[in-house]
C-alpha cells in the first residue's frame, strides 16, 4: 500500500516541505501519479529505518481487524536474547542464530540456513550503532502463530556494511507467519531503537529481563 505525502510526513513526524524536499532530491522513494506523489510503505520504512529517523507506530496498523499484532517484547520474550554468539563472519554468525531460534518445527532450521546463505548481505541491515535488524524487503515466513523475535549479542562485532562503519555486535532476528506481520514488527522495532534507553541496553549488552523492562515501559508509554 501506499501513502500519500501528508501521511507520510505524519508517519515521520516531519514537515511535508521536508518530505518533498527528500523525494525531489532523489534520496525517498516515490512515484507520480496523477500528478501527486506516493510513497511505497515498505519502502518508507525501510528508508528511515537506514537512516536511524523515527517513525510512528502506526505505520502498519491497518489490515485484518481480528489479527492481533503482539508487541515487540512479547515477541523478544518468545524468540529470546542471547549473548557470546560465535562468529567471525556473517556467514558464521548466520550458522551459529540459526541453531539458537526457538522453531516449532526443527525442519524449517536448514531451510532458514540455505535461505540466508543465499541472500547473505541482504538477510538484515545495519543501522548503526552496531545494530542489525532484519531486511525490510526480505521477510523471513513460516508457519507459526505469532512472530518471533530474537536478539543475539556477538562474542565479536562483525562487518556488516553498516552506514557509520561500525562493525556489528548486536542482531535482532525475526521469524513472521506473514510479510505484513514482518513490517509492523519491524516498525515496532524501529520504535524501540529511537528510544534512549532501550539502546542503552543495548549498548551495554543488558540481560533479557533488563531488555524487556526496558521494551515494555517504551511500548506501554507509546500505547
């Protein structure tokens, strides 16, 4: 779906005159029709989230009424946070996520495996700090009743290609049953990042229970 300019500069919390300014340069994503611009929400969202930019929650909350989204440290509780993950490239890393996720069937973990090999650079983004979310476009789908998210802390920063050239310590990986569940998690997820406190976390490598403290305090204050 996509959104006007207005909505945009809503979901952004910026100026219209400052989102015009972004696409006539050439930096965000749109497309003319009818003589006014629209903005892919994907595309959005994956946009301000390379560039560290706040967006609003709502961003996908639209769809299926009676399709509950849980919230981010609903699903960082389910999928778990792990720390000295082993790896000194991405291709380790990878490996070494893979056998930690929590998967309702032990089939899917070589599928995932292959899967992310073969997409390697473009299975997540670096989004400074040391930070990796998932991809925006490239949403990891299976059968299971709610998202998963998890959050594994690296023995050793690994290059990632990040924006400010830090190497990444820190990776959040998500498991959705569809691509729509994977950008409102994500969006969730952006959320969290903008927040202080959460990225003081973190920074400082927290435990679970700090971290989803940390999480349920910035999602309960924003409901």
């Amino acid at each position: 779906m996509r959104v006007t300019v207005r909505e945009a500069a809503a979901l952004l919390n910026a100026r219209e005159a400052k989102v015009y300014a972004w696409i006539e340069s050439g930096d965000l994503p749109a497309y003319r029709i009818n003589d006014q611009y629209r903005i892919n929400r994907s595309e959005l969202l994956e946009w301000a989230t390379e560039r560290n930019l706040p967006v609003a929650p709502a961003l996908f909350h639209e769809g299926e009424e009676d399709e509950r989204i849980p919230s981010a440290a609903e699903s960082l509780e389910r999928g778990g946070v792990f720390h000295d993950v082993p790896g000194t490239t991405r291709e380790e890393v990878l490996r070494s996520i893979i056998v930690l996720l929590k998967l309702e069937d032990e089939g899917d973990r070589e599928t995932l495996l292959q899967l992310l090999l073969a997409r390697d650079a473009t299975a997540v983004v670096a989004v400074g700090d040391g930070i990796a979310i998932p991809h925006v476009r490239n949403p990891i789908a299976l059968s299971t009743d709610e998202p998963s998210l998890t959050l594994c802390f690296l023995r050793q920063p690994v290059d990632f290609a990040a924006p400010d050239g830090q190497p990444v310590f820190a990776l959040f990986f998500l498991v959705s049953p569809t691509t729509r569940v994977h950008l409102q998690m994500l969006a969730k997820i952006a959320y969290l990042l903008r927040d202080p406190a959460f990225r003081e976390a973190i920074r400082r490598r927290a435990p679970a229970a700090r971290l989803l403290e940390v999480a349920r305090k910035v999602e309960g204050a924003a409901a």
